[in-house]
C-alpha cells in the first residue's frame, strides 16, 4: 500500500467520534471472541504491528489498555482464567474519518527540540566541571538535567500532544499549566 495510509509499529490515532466497534479477545488456547463495545470519542489508539504490505485492515489497543478494559471489555471474558487481553481491527480507510493519525504541533516540536538543546549545554557545562573544577557541581548538575527533562518528557509533552490531538477533532481540554 503506497498511498499514504501505511500504518507503522506503534503509530498512533485518535477516535473522531464515538465509535461503535467489534473487540476481539485472545486467549490462552486456539480461539478468538469478539464483544461489541463503544470506543469513546478522543481515544488514543495505538498500532500493534507493521501493516503487512498488501492488508487493508491494522490491529490497535487504547493507550489507556487497563483503564478502558473494565469499561469496554465484558466481565464474564475478563474473569476467565484464559483471557489473555482484547483489540481491535480497523480499517485503513478508516484513517481520516473515524481515526485521525496524531501529528504533533509546530509547537510541541519546537518544545522538544529546545529541551534538547538545553539538555546539552547543560552536559556540555557539567562535563567541563567535572573534567576542569569540582566533580560535585558537575554531577549536580547532570542530575538536574535529567530530572528536568523526565519531568518534561513524561508530564508536560503529552498534555500538549493530547490538546493539540483533541484540538484536530473539534475538541476542547484545559491546559494543565
């Protein structure tokens, strides 16, 4: 498939709308169930696999798996003690309807890129105290920068994603700073 619509190992979508859908379940034996379920509005979807080249269709799980398995998921299928987890199939001309591919703003780009600029020179600084004056600042100061960025990369990207992701499908969440 070379039209765009190739979908990669863990590229992500985001649900336009409600979506009634079919989950399918695996197990620890040679089945496959399926239930019937409502995907929410606004739900991060992520690629389980490389498309194969001639399919039409791509598996995805919620990134949020465990909190929208006791939602979506039936309890009889859950508590089985050979349940081994669900998904869903779409199809790629799903892709710009039902499902929007997530990008990321012009600005969260510029975030991540001067984030990473900063960590350098911080590096750079910290090494040339570690090699040239004290041993302790420079390690302070490495410390520091990693500490900054996991703060950055794990709380403050993915609101600004998520927002922008919503902003593309008409919908509105408070920014958290």
């Amino acid at each position: 498939m070379k039209d765009g619509r190739q979908v990669s190992f863990r590229d992500k979508f985001i649900a336009t709308r409600d979506l009634h859908a079919t989950g399918l379940t695996s197990w620890g034996a040679p089945y496959t169930g399926s239930f019937g379920c409502v995907i929410p509005k606004g739900t991060v979807l992520i690629a389980l696999s490389e498309q194969v080249s001639e399919a039409t269709g791509f598996g995805v799980i919620p990134e949020r798996y465990k909190e929208l398995e006791s939602m979506l998921v039936p309890e009889s299928d859950r508590a089985h003690k050979k349940y081994g987890g669900y998904y869903f199939v779409f199809s790629v001309d799903d892709i710009g309807d039902k499902l929007l591919r997530v990008r990321y703003g012009k600005r969260i780009l510029a975030a991540i890129i001067l984030t990473i600029a900063f960590a350098l020179v911080m590096v750079c600084l910290a090494l040339y105290l570690i090699v040239a004056k004290s041993l302790i600042i420079g390690s302070v100061i490495i410390v520091a920068v990693l500490v900054l960025i996991s703060i950055f990369a794990d709380i403050i990207f993915p609101h600004y994603i998520r927002a922008y992701n919503l902003k593309q499908i008409g919908e509105k969440e408070r920014m958290p700073i």
